[in-house]
C-alpha cells in the first residue's frame, strides 16, 4: 500500500492511522514523544522535533501526502515539506488558526462574528481596554488548549496580575458571553473545493473541558444553517483543504458567536466513527489521498461522553485503578474508544465512549448509564 504522513502522535493520530489503514494506506508518523497513542498503532515511527530538518526530510521522503493532528505545528514546517509534497492543511491557514488574534481577526474580516476583544500585547493594552471586556477571559494567543492558558477576570486589575502570571506571553482580552450552549461544526474540505459538512453537534464543557457531545437532537433550522454557512465561509476563505473544526457559542439573545478554529479533527467529531457514514478521520484521510470525499450523514441519534484520566481516581485517593470498562460495555449502545495512553492524569483525554441508538432519548438514557457506571456527573447538560 501506500504511504500517508502525520505530525504529531497524540490520540486524534491514532484515529486518523485507524481510518487510513482501514483505506489500505500505511501511516508514517512524525512524534516528538515516541510513545503516546500512535506508537503501536503507525506502520512507521520517525521520532523527531516538529521543526526538525531530518525528521521532516525522513517523512516527506516516505509519504507523498502529509497531513498534521497536531494543531501548533510551526508553520513554517508545514511550509518547508510543502516544497516536496503534498500537504493539507496549508502552512497559511494553519498560521493564522494558531494565533487567537490573527484567528478573531480573520474570522471577523469575513463578517461572521466574535467575542468582543482586543489583542494584549503589554500592559498597557489592558490599561486601556473597553470596559466592556469585563468581566473577561485573558487567554494565551498560542498553544493553550482544554482551557490552559486561561483565566477568567471580574476586573482589570484581576487581568493584569493573569498577563503577569502568564509570563507577559501575546494574550486576547474575550469579554465573557452569556451563553446558552455551545455548537460545533466540523467539516472537510477536498484541493477541489468540494465540502461535506457534518451534523451540528451541541457541546457541554466542565472546567473548560468538552464532557458531551450531543447530535441528532432537534435545533433551531435557521441558527443550524447559520453556523454550517459561517462554517463553510471559513473553510472557503481560508482556501482550506483538509478536516476543520468551527466551535460556536450560542448567546441567550439567540445570536450565534464563533469561539474558535481547529484545523484538524475534534473531538467534538468524534461521533462521527460511530454516529455518521463515514468518520471525521476518515474524510482526512480521504482529502489527503485524493479520494473523493464520503458521506456525512447521521445514521442515529448519539451522545458521546469523554473519559478523562479523573475516573481512574477516586475521591480522596491519589493512586489510579482501571474503571470498570465491563460495567461501561454492558450498556448496549455503548462504543468505547480507549487511546493507549500509558499514565492516567487528571484532566487528560485518555478515551471516549458514544451511545448510539434508535431514539435520541435512549441514546442519553444509555449515556447517563454510562456515565453512572464511570462515576461521572449524572447529567448531560
Ligand atoms: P479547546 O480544547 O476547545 O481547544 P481552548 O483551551 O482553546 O479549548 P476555548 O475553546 O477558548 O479553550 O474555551 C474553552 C471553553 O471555555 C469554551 O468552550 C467555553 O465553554 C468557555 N469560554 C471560552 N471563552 C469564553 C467566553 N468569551 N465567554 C464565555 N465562555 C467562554
Ligand atoms: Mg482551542
Ligand atoms: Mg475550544
């Protein structure tokens, strides 16, 4: 078979090897780590630094196709293999999703809506932001993720002592939104322009973590529209080719904001290996072929649940035991989707388990199942 190329070796990589190998490619992979979730699972290991020279040139020697799950990849990598083969997505578009103020910027150049903001580059940036902004969220511009790099601020004087804590790093000042709930869209996009978009999916965050992900769940048909044009307007602008995530927050007044940019699979898409007819992994390892892309559509209703390295802990106890995988199988809708992660920590992604089935109300019945049997909050909301 042939070669498909990856950065990065963390669980969003083992899923694309899955999808890929089951197309009848062979996966060479490119990780810093060496022994996260792809490291039994990619028909090639080459253990080197995103912006290492020789890595790449190993890689891109293999692979006439590379693509990344890894969404702060330098971009000039991304750039430097592009020279020698194909990679989606593009060192451009992957440059500005990386930084939350070229991000907002270019999201809000296309008229679609953000945050209120403004980026904060020293302090005096937050010395004479809008008042407005407060109370706010200072966040890293780079490389924060599952809610690291962020701190919510009531006053301007809360902000500065966060920009301080945070090393004086290039940071946005969000105003906190009242939200309703949250949506993403994730889509993929083919070289030829041609999108699938995947059904809306409606997103529950704890400690600013996803916990759920709902699909097939009646929604307002006009705000559906909405975030998967805003989506798609995204995706076409940015001339993106590959898997792309739009994460939305709904406004109790009903107007839809976006949140943020993924440039690559999510893990609010992770239903998609059960729920839908062809996987968000599986459209990234098409786009990358050059095959034609699959159907999205949504076979069932599902609620996918994460499992986070919290439930190898019970409360009061520092010492990780196995939860209970026979009590989460015995749900019958449940599919359970474990990474190989080695070292259970809280807070970290270490599985996901969605619940497919007949009816959205059995689908959530069998996910609060699930979440009863991993000691997890007894709701969905
Ligand atoms: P991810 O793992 O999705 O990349 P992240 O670290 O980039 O996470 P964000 O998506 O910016 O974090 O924020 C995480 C969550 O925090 C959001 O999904 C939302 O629940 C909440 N949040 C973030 N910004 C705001 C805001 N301006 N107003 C209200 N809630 C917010
Ligand atoms: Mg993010
Ligand atoms: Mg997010």
């Amino acid at each position: 078979g042939s070669w498909l190329g990856l950065l990065g070796g963390g669980q969003l990589g083992r899923m694309f090897c899955h999808a890929a190998q089951s197309l009848g490619y062979r996966v060479a992979v490119l990780d810093p780590a060496g022994d996260g979730p792809t490291a039994m699972v990619a028909d090639r290991h080459v253990s080197a630094d995103y912006a290492d020279t020789q890595g790449l040139a190993e890689l891109a020697g293999l692979c006439p196709a590379i693509t990344t799950e890894f969404e702060n990849v330098p971009a000039a990598s991304l750039r430097a293999l592009a020279a020698r083969v194909r990679v989606s997505p593009g060192a451009d578009a992957v440059a500005i999703v990386q930084d939350r103020n070229d991000e907002k910027a270019y999201v809000a150049g296309q008229g679609i809506p953000v945050a209120p903001n403004v980026p904060v580059r020293a302090t005096a940036d937050l010395e004479s932001a809008d008042a407005a902004l407060f109370p706010g969220i200072l966040k890293v511009a780079r490389l924060g993720y599952d809610g690291k790099g962020q701190a919510r601020v009531a006053t301007r004087e809360e902000a500065l002592a966060a920009f301080a804590a945070f090393g004086s790093v290039p940071c946005v000042l969000e105003a906190l939104m009242p939200l309703d709930y949250e949506v993403s869209v994730v889509l993929a996009r083919g070289a030829d322009g041609e999108a699938a978009v995947f059904p809306v999916a409606r997103n529950v965050h704890r400690d600013g973590i996803l916990a759920v992900t709902t699909v097939g769940a009646p929604m307002d048909a006009a705000l559906t529209e909405q975030a998967t044009q805003a989506a798609l307007g995204i995706a076409h602008g940015l001339g993106y080719v590959g898997v792309l995530c739009v994460e939305f927050f709904v406004l109790r007044d009903g107007r839809l904001v976006v949140n943020e940019i993924a440039p690559r699979p999510h893990n609010s898409g992770h239903y998609s290996m059960d729920a839908c007819q062809t996987s968000q992994f599986e459209q990234q390892a098409r786009v990358l072929a050059g095959l034609p892309l699959g159907s999205t559509r949504l076979l069932a209703p599902a609620v996918m649940l994460n499992i986070l390295g919290d439930v190898w802990f019970t409360p009061g106890s520092d010492t990780p035991r196995e939860p209970d995988w026979a009590a989460v199988l015995a749900v019958p809708s449940a599919k359970l989707h474990l990474y190989g992660k080695h070292e259970a920590r809280r807070g970290r992604k270490m599985g996901h388990v969605t619940c497919v089935a007949a009816t959205l109300e059995q689908a959530q019945a069998d996910a609060l199942a699930v979440a009863a049997a991993l000691g997890l909050p007894g709701t969905l909301d």
